[in-house]
C-alpha cells in the first residue's frame, strides 16, 4: 500500500529547503524575536550566524539527542537575554576606546573645554578649574551649573581637555578625584555601568579612586590598561613621550599592555611606592622603586626633585606655562634638587634653577633658551 507523500509547504514551512535548512529559519526567526531590545538587529545577526555554524550539517546526520542538545543551548542563551556574550566582547571598552580614539583635538588653545555627551560644550575661563558631578546629571564647572540629561539607552561619553599652560581637577560621578595636568584630555561616562568603571586618559593625570566592591576601575591609555579597586596613582602618557608610565602612591593596581609588543603577556602588580614604564617599541613593562613626591607633587602646585635630569625639569615647566622651553641635549643631561613653586611666573621658576645649575636664560623670540653661564 503506498504511504501518502508530503508536498512541500503542507506544514507551513519555506518551500524548497532542505531540513537543515527549516531549522536554521526556525532558529533564526527565534533570535529576531528572542525580544532582547539591548542587541541590535546586526548584532543577533552576528549571534545567528556563529550560530548556524556550529549546527552545519555533518557528511552523516547527527543523533537526534545531539539536535536536542544543540538547540536547549541556544534557547537558553536567548533566555538569558544573551549577556554573557556581551560581556564578553566588552562593548563598554571597545566604544570608549573607538570614541577617544576618534577625536581630533586641538592642545593649543588657552581655554579649558568641557565637553558634555548630548554636545554641549562648556568653556572653563579660570586656568586651575575644577569640576564636580552631582546627583541626577548635574555638573558644578566653576560657577556654571549644568544639568545633562542622559539617555539610559546609550553611552554618553564627556571629555574634559586641559590645554597647555593650564590645570584641572574633576570629581566623577562615583566620586572618584582626578587631577589633570597641562596638556590632558580625559574621556569617561557620564554615568558609569553598573559593573565597570573605565576612562581614557592623553596626557597626564592623578587619580584617587574611590573604592567600589564589584564595580573595578580602569584608566586605558593609547598602549596601557591600568586595573583597580580603590587606589592613588599618577598616569603620564603624552603623545609626543618616547614612553608611558604609572607611579603608584598607595593601594595596589594591575597593569598590561592592550597594544605594542607586551600585549598577552603576564600583568605587572604595582606595590606602593612602584613606578611601572612602558616603550611601545622596547618591549616588556619595566618596574622599579622611586621617591613617589617627585611624580606627583605636580598636582599640589610644585616640583620637587631629586638628582633629576635638567631636561625633564623643563619639558614640565614648559607644559605647565605654556611656553616653549629650548636646552641642547649635553647640557639637559645636568641635573637638578630642589622644589620649585609653580604658583610663582615662570621668570621666577627658572631663576631658582639657574641659581642652582651652571645654566642661565635668555629670551629669543617666543622660546626660551638655557646655556652655560660664561
């Protein structure tokens, strides 16, 4: 007797595909609609299509418990509203990164820019300013008084830029302190995720964070990532520095490279007291102890130093006054002690070093240029 024949489309399924084919669809149709509003259409496509790999059909057909398998796994994924595998890609990263990474910023004006998510942008006129993040989106610039309304659906990232000649200090939303020295931009949320605190920092900036159990916090630079839980370090990472380097006051903090040639290899730990320098170019982060004073002391107003290079001395002096600072390579190596106030002009500043060095200064045009005394 022969059996009936079933005809394409008597179940309702697409004509024509064969039955690996009607399980992707079906599967298909389910992560469209698995209603998880926080993917976007090309990410579950993205999500389908790692999918449907794993489920290709083999030369002989699978047992029917591992379909079964297969397909518990994937609806259990979508139960989950799918956020482990966007953790996993950690988008809270790659979008500040891609965002910083993005912008074309000019150093070389005067004035302090506070530059807000929803664009809106504050001019901060004082040249020692500082910014406070209140309650409910509102922002204490100086004497302005901001409200910034965020959409709870998208990362609202601001930028703080600190031009040359001038200084910063900024209390985040989770009131973590950040002084930000001449020549900086920061980029950070304006709210932080429930799980995470990540900036980015150019430049050079002193962060007192403040402990939150579960909810670490990173400073990523163009090479480095900086990991804490609640700590005091300093962050010098320039453009135009041959290296970076993080010197660390108190707490502890794990770093690694996320670019250049230490990327994978093992985290540095930082003890109080530790300076950590990376070279792009040179390799492994390198680790040694130092006088911590000498690194941070900038953020109260001074240099103090020690037996320090002459030519370190003024390429800070020169970022902090905004003011071209010429001295040849033999006789930057002279090196210099002592504290120089920052408060007073930069006349007074580089008399103090030339009563102490074999150097003395003289005006040429806009630049300024120590050489030996007679």
């Amino acid at each position: 007797m022969a059996r009936n024949k079933k005809h394409p489309g008597d179940n309702g399924e697409p004509e024509g595909l064969p039955d690996h084919g009607k399980q992707a669809e079906r599967l298909r149709a389910i992560v469209r609609a698995s209603g998880n509003e926080r993917l976007s259409p090309a990410e579950k496509e993205l999500l389908w299509q790692r999918i449907e790999a794993d489920l290709a059909p083999a030369p002989k057909i699978a047992p029917m418990w591992r379909r079964l398998s297969a397909a518990v796994v994937i609806l259990l994924l979508i139960s989950a509203g799918i956020w482990g595998w966007r953790s996993l890609h950690r988008p809270s990263r790659q979008s500040l990164l891609a965002f910083a990474t993005a912008q074309s910023v000019n150093m070389t004006g005067t004035t302090t820019r506070l530059m807000l998510g929803n664009h809106q942008q504050l001019l901060l006129r004082n040249n020692r300013s500082s910014i406070t993040y209140r309650q409910q989106g509102a922002v204490q610039a100086d004497t302005q008084l901001v409200t910034q309304h965020l959409d709870n659906g998208k990362p609202a990232f601001n930028t703080l830029i600190v031009p040359y000649g001038n200084t910063a200090s900024l209390v985040l939303e989770d009131g973590t302190r950040v002084w930000l020295n001449a020549g900086s931009r920061l980029v950070y949320p304006a709210a932080f995720a429930a799980k995470k605190r990540e900036v980015f920092l150019e430049g050079e900036a002193y962060f007192d964070v403040r402990p939150s159990a579960g909810q670490p916090f990173s400073v990523y630079t163009s090479d480095l990532e900086v990991k804490v839980l609640g700590t005091a370090f300093n962050v010098t990472a320039y453009r135009d520095d041959a290296g970076q380097q993080v010197v660390l006051t108190s707490g502890s903090v794990a770093l690694e490279a996320h670019k250049g040639p230490a990327v994978h290899r093992e985290q540095k730990q930082l003890a109080p007291g530790n300076m950590a320098a990376y070279a792009p170019g040179a390799g492994d982060i390198t680790v040694k102890d130092v006088r911590t004073e000498e690194y941070v002391s900038w953020k109260d107003g001074h240099i103090r130093a020690l037996h320090t290079p002459l030519e370190d001395i003024l390429k800070k002096l020169s970022r902090y006054y905004n003011q071209p600072i010429q001295v040849n390579s033999q006789q930057g190596k002279e090196t210099f002690s002592g504290d120089l106030d920052l408060q007073k002009n930069l006349t007074d500043v580089l008399s103090i070093v030339a009563a102490t060095t074999s150097m003395q200064y003289e005006k040429s045009g806009n630049t300024i240029i120590l050489k030996n005394k007679p």
